[in-house]
C-alpha cells in the first residue's frame, strides 16, 4: 500500500483474501503469531499479538485495545485528558500487510505496525502513525513536496546478567574500536543476519562512542516506512541481544553521565523528483525552499524539543558538546548544532543531501516525531523563512552577546521547560490536534512528576530498560 493511502476498516478490496493466503503460508513457515505493534505517547512501543487464524479477523474488523494507553506513563501509570485516559471505550487495531515481516530473531513471530480506528471506523485522533500520514497528505496536497527520512539507532548494550539491573556494558573496546566489532563479532552477525531476513536495508552498523553503545543506520524511506522501521530495527535489536545474553537500552541516557543514545532523525525534502536540498543557489546548494525549511525547524525547535525528547531522562543526554545538538543552530555538518546540513558527497548531492535533526532521542514516538518535525519544516517553507548565519564549531563556545546576535538559543535543559514552548507552539498544536497535543502534555506532565525528588542517577535508572 503506498503510505498515503489510509487503511479502511474491514481493508481494500482484496486485503481478506490477501490476510487468508498470508496466514497459511506464514503457519506453513512455522510462524504461530503476530505482534501488533504502536507506539504510545511516553514512547513506548505497545504490543497485542493474535495467532495466525486470526489475521484476517484482524484486518477486518481490528484488534481491541483500550483508548487508555494513550496516556501510559513509561511506568505504566496513567495520567489523564479531556477525553483520554479513562477505562470506557474500545479501539480497534489494523495490522498494515505491507509492513508485515516474520521476525527473524523471534523465531515463531511475525510482526506488522496498525493503525488505529474508533469501533465506528473513524480514525483514532490519538493514533501517531495516522496523524504522520495526515501531515505527508497535507504538504503534498499545499506545497507540492514529499519526504525521505531515516530515524538512527543507538542503544547501549549490557550483559543482562548485571546485578539489580544495572548498566555493565557488553564490551570494553573503545569508541568506534575494532575490538568492540570483534568482541561482539557473532551478535553483530546475528544481527544484520536478521534484519537482512526482514528486508531492512542496512546502511551501517557501528561502534559508537560510549561505554558499550553501537549504532544502526538504515536507507532513506518515505517518513512512515522510516517510523515503522525504527520500530522494527528496535525489536529485532532487544531480540538478537537477548538471544546472546545480552540486553539493548535505548533510553536516551543509560547512566546519569556522558554521553547518550540518540535518535537523530535524517529528513529530505522532494519536489518533483528533485531533491530540495541540493542544486539550489542559496548555501550549500540548498534551494531557497529547503533554507526556509530549515529556518522552520530552528523555529520549532524549542517546542519540538518536547516531542523529540519526551522523556525527563532526554535532558541528561541533551547537554552542549555531546553530539546531541542541543541550540537552535545549523551548521554543514556541524555535529553541536540542533540541524547538521549533509550535503553529501561530490557527485551525490542529489540523492543524498539532507538534514539531520539531532536533538531526538528514541524515547521519542517517531511518529510523531517525524509529524511535528515536517510541521515546524513546513512552517517555515509555506512563510518562505529567512534562514540564519551558518554557526561553525561548538556554538556552547559563543559568548552570550553573540549568541543572541545570531538568534542561536540553547534548547530547553528539562522537560518542565520543553512543555511550556510545546504550549506556546500554536502551529505543532494546531497540526497535532487537541486529543495527541494534550496527551503529548499530560504524559510529559506525569513524567516529570514521576521523577520528582529523583537525582540524575536515579533519572537514568528509571528509564534504563524501558525504552
Ligand atoms: N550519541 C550522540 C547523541 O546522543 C550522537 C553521536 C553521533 O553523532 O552519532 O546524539
Ligand atoms: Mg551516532
């Protein structure tokens, strides 16, 4: 299914017969069930799984969940909304066929990303993967542009043997070192051997810079194929470490120092085939179109900060000289600034130049995520934005006089602060809609709660192994 056609209730023509053949030919395969798989508010991904038989039953009439779980806290409690956040009503889940793949490294298991539909067939106002599809369908529709977007993957990788869940990394090479790769030689195997199995196109893995932490890129994909995929490289990820007596945490800071995992989201802008952000005559080849698009971002970013990095443990990652991009800045790529400008390499550009969006973390629901980001882009496209001065080297090296000179703003330091530019940003609320902004609200809210009293020690700690 292309990603702009929404799902029906009850699936396209054909899609009954379609859920028939799959189940038997997934049984014949030795697949019992199916994961079906979203991602709430706080950014946990959420799952039902039905066997089999029960595929087509799912595409026709859906999976019953509970509208409550939009307003899960990471510690499953449950905060509430206007209209969200109490125990009447019924959701039902759609499996999508086309994302659906046998999970290579839970033998037995398939899995297929839903979206979600009121018992009436109306689509769920809190569904993230509908509300992306709803931007993409939009900026198509005003401003004549599509997107390729990319979401990283970092984890920090632990025996999971470790006493009172605690970090011990799963290897002791340093940063970017051949002996982590050779260390964890077989798990890195077993890794791309499944997600090669799952025709996720792989474009690195690599050591990363802190204690026991790697990283996974994948191919540019249209935004909702890139959301699903994050979600897919993570569960295969947990998966294949689990199977190695291992254990993944994507929580953006594993422990309360150094530096953490990031979810920088990759994002291009397309119109008619043409890559927006190369070829052009403004900076760096840019198109006039893709410098307001930035300039939109760095406007946003403030308030955007609180859907990228949702979680009280973000702002122990999202500090200067990290590479987590933390000031509402852009640089080619510059890796301190919020936007690094990837201009690709000579004779590339075309294809490859884009942003990357570094203050994201993967407690971030990438659907939104990717929503909000295209919003605040477009904001600035569809106003035609002047983008700022280009800022070289750390900009945490600018005085302060200068700083405001050139409109380079440090991104909020904690949740509390991100909620109050969220609330402010008429235009992410706006293109959110009331039921996802105030639940975006309400968890931010109860997450800060949760954490009160905590040291940064004790933040890290509670969100370790959630995410
Ligand atoms: N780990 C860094 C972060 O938290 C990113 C490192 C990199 O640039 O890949 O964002
Ligand atoms: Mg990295």
């Amino acid at each position: 299914m292309p990603p702009l056609v929404d799902p029906v209730p009850g699936g396209h023509p054909g899609d009954l017969a379609r859920a028939h053949a799959l189940a038997h030919e997934l049984s014949a395969q030795g697949v019992r069930g199916i994961v079906l798989a979203y991602v709430d508010t706080a950014g946990i991904c959420r799952v039902k799984t039905v066997p089999c038989r029960q595929l087509h039953s799912a595409v026709a009439r859906g999976v019953g969940m509970s509208p409550v779980f939009d307003t899960f806290l990471a510690n499953d409690a449950i905060v509430r909304t206007d209209v969200l956040g109490s125990p009447d009503g019924d959701l039902r889940m759609y499996p999508d066929l086309d994302r659906l793949v046998v999970l290579a490294g839970q033998p037995g298991w398939a899995w297929a990303p839903v979206d979600r539909f009121t018992q009436e067939g109306a689509p769920h106002p809190g569904c993230g993967r509908t509300f992306l599809r709803r931007v993409l369908a939009d900026a198509e529709h005003r401003h004549g542009v599509t997107f390729r977007a990319g979401v990283e993957i970092e984890w920090s990788l632990g025996r999971a043997a470790a006493p009172a869940d605690e970090f011990v990394p799963a290897t002791s090479g340093p940063a970017y070192g051949a002996i982590r790769q050779i260390e964890l030689g077989d798990y890195t195997t077993d890794l791309l051997a499944a997600l090669e199995a799952q025709e996720v196109p792989v474009a690195q893995l690599h050591p990363e810079y802190a204690p026991g932490q790697f990283e996974l890129s994948t191919d540019a994909a249209d935004p909702v194929a890139a959301a699903d995929r994050s979600v897919l490289v993570r569960q295969t990820v947990r998966a294949v470490s689990q199977l190695h007596g291992l254990r993944a945490s994507f929580a953006p800071a594993v422990t309360e120092r150094g530096v953490g995992n990031g979810g920088h989201l990759h994002l291009s802008v397309w119109r008619d085939g043409l890559n927006l952000h190369a070829g052009g005559d403004a900076r760096y080849g840019m198109t006039a179109a893709a410098e307001s698009f930035v300039a939109g971002l760095l406007a946003h970013l403030p308030a955007l900060t609180a859907v990228t990095a949702p979680s009280p443990a973000s702002y122990l990652r999202l500090r200067p000289s990290q590479w987590a991009g933390v000031f509402t800045a852009w640089g080619r790529e510059t890796r301190e600034t919020g936007i690094r400008v990837v201009t690709g390499t000579a004779g590339h550009q075309g294809e490859d130049a884009n942003l990357e969006i570094k203050p994201v973390d993967l407690a971030a629901n990438p659907y939104l995520a990717l929503g909000c980001a295209i919003t605040a882009g477009l904001d600035g496209l569809g106003t035609a934005a002047a983008l700022s001065e280009e800022v070289t080297d750390d900009p945490a090296r600018l005085v302060p006089d200068e700083a405001v000179a050139r409109r380079v703003r440090r991104l909020p330091t904690s949740l509390p602060q991100a909620v109050e530019e969220f609330r402010k940003d008429q235009v992410l609320r706006n293109a959110l809609g009331p039921v996802l902004a105030d639940a975006v609200i309400a968890v931010r809210e109860g997450e800060s709660g949760s954490v009160a009293g905590l040291d940064d020690a004790g933040v890290a700690a509670a969100y370790r192994w959630k995410y």
